[in-house]
C-alpha cells in the first residue's frame, strides 16, 4: 500500500507545485508591462500646472517603460470628465488620469457624478501638492492669522474672500476658516487664480485662498501679502509660510494635491510598477525643479497613502458642507 501510494503522492505534488507555479507566473505579467502605449489623460486644460506636471514626466517615463506616454487633456466639470474615462476604462493600466481635488472629495458633495471617487478609481500616486495660500490686500493691517481674526471680529460682516468658483477646494477653504474661527465672510466667485487675485490686489475683496502660480504676480508687485499656507504641514516651496492650523485654528486643513488615478480593481502588480516608475521619476532633480517653477511640491506616495488621503478629505468636506449648511451652486 505504501509503495502503491508512493507515485500517487508525487503525482499530486507535482500537479501541487505545476498549479502553484502557474498561479505565481500570473502576476509576473507585470513584468512584460507595459506592453503597448500609456494614456495619461490630464482633466483640465492644457498649459495649466496640471498639465505641466503630467508632460514634463513623459521623455523619462518612455524611457523607463519602452513604449510611447500620450498625454490628453480632457478639461471640464471640475476635474470629473478626465476622472471619468479612468473611471469607465478597463483596469489594465494603461490609461491613467490626472486630477485635483475636486473631482476626488469635493464635486460629489454637490452634484451626482457618473463615478464614485472611492470605488471606481484607484490611486497610483500622488504626483505633487499645490498648495492654496492665503492672501491679503497689501493695504490692510493684517500680518498674520491671528491680525486676520481680530480684525475679522472686529468688523463683523466686512470681510469677503475670492474663490475660483463656487463650490470648490478655495471655496471650501474659505468656509472652513469661517466654521473653525467663527468668523463671517462671504465667498466672491471668480473664474479662475488670476482674476480672483487681482480682485484681492485691488481690493475688490480683502482676502482670498488661491494657488501660488495666480497670486505670485501680485505678490511681486506688492499689492497681495500672504500670510499663511492651507495645507496641513508647510509646504517645501514656501517653507517660511506659517500653515493655518499652527497660526491659532487647530484642525485647519485644505489640502491641494495632484492624483494620478487608473480604474478600480487594476491589479496591485500592475499599480507596483507603476507606482515605482513615477516614484522615480518624481524624486530626479530636474523634475522637481520644474514643478517648483511651476508653483508644485513633487511628492509621490504609495497607493494605499493616496488613498487614505482621498478618504480623509472627503469626509472633512462632507463634514463641513453638513455643520456649514453650504449649498451646491
């Protein structure tokens, strides 16, 4: 009986081990990808930060990958058209989007989007952070948060902030500050950094929540002084810029960021490798010097990071849209 059993138990072995090999060679397609092109559609208008920070990785990326990196701009609804076509393509890798904020924690708040941020996309990294700056009309006695509170206690109702549109990350911003510091101010909307700075460099309004590459020219010129960065840690572009939160408003945080997203269920192989190759690139010395110039912190983190981070700022804003009373516009 043993002797009889002895080949039978080979045979399973061996069929064991085929098995096993052939599960474990499955993942190792990774290593043959990308075998075709990479699609990197950027969900906002080409010539922006955005689009830089997706183009200026294309020559290395091919490099790395031995295949062309086509970028597309897909501009339109905040961010959610290029979310989108990540969303709804299949989960193979090969066409990621780039998006801000918006389209990931902050648009499905307000309106019914064709995809859900937390399950219909997955995050590969976080390509850079674009931090939102508080300004301040040069004009006005405010050096500081804490001259902003008073002065804003002082003068009840007085205060108006610009934003770049109703409803979005500088809008939020704005609100947050007001709930946090229990403040008033009401929300100016503009179309887009630059006239939303001006309107702060001419004192159409007093102060305003924008990206440093709009507000730079006025700050340059005098007319805009900023005293304080939104993110929740100082940003490494403008590292003597206090944040919000170490300026007297514990918990204060509107974080802006660049996230590359593919589809929801690409294998976790497949996110490896890409995850390593934009890591990658995103720490070269070339590369980050273009993102500064660009206003932009290159800033890659692991997937699972990214997605902590969409989580957590989606339900800050779900948090303060709800206490707030803010209604979609």
């Amino acid at each position: 009986m043993t002797t009889a059993a002895g080949p039978l138990v080979r045979l399973a072995a061996f069929a064991c081990i085929a098995s096993i090999g052939f599960c474990i060679a499955l993942p190792a397609s990774a290593q043959n990808f990308p075998s075709k092109p990479v699609r990197i559609v950027v969900a906002f208008a080409p010539g922006g930060s955005t689009d830089l920070a997706a183009r200026a990785l294309v020559p290395r990326l091919q490099e790395a990958f031995g295949q062309p990196v086509i970028v597309e701009n897909r501009p339109g609804a905040g961010g959610a058209i290029g979310v989108d076509a990540a969303a709804k393509a299949p989960p193979d890798g090969y066409l990621l989007a780039v998006s801000a904020p918006g389209a990931l924690t902050v648009n499905m708040h307000f309106a019914k989007l064709p995809y859900d941020a937390l399950k219909d996309v997955t995050p590969v990294t976080r390509l850079a952070r674009g931090p939102l700056v508080l300004g301040v009309n040069a004009a006005l006695p405010i050096q500081s948060i804490a001259d902003l509170l008073a002065y804003a206690k002082a003068n009840p109702g007085k205060l108006s902030f610009s934003t770049t549109g109703p409803n979005n990350l500088s809008h939020l911003a704005g609100e947050l500050l007001k709930h946090l510091a229990h403040i008033e101010m009401t929300a100016v909307p503009y179309k887009g950094a630059s006239p939303g700075s001006a309107a702060i460099a001419s004192g159409e309004v007093q102060i305003g929540f924008m990206d440093t590459t709009g507000v730079q020219p006025f700050v340059q010129s005098g007319k805009v002084r900023l005293i304080a960065i939104c993110e929740a840690t100082r940003s490494g572009t403008l590292p003597n810029l206090p944040t919000i939160a170490e300026s007297g408003v514990p918990g204060y945080a509107a974080n802006s960021w660049l996230a590359l997203v593919a589809a929801g269920g690409t294998p976790n192989d497949v996110l490896a490798r890409l995850n390593n190759e934009f890591s990658r690139v995103l720490k070269l010395p070339a590369i980050r010097d273009a993102y500064a110039n660009a206003g932009l912190e290159a800033s890659p983190n692991t997937p699972e990071e990214m997605k902590q981070i969409i989580r957590s700022d989606f339900e800050r804003w779900r948090v303060l849209i709800s206490e707030a009373g803010i209604k979609g516009d």
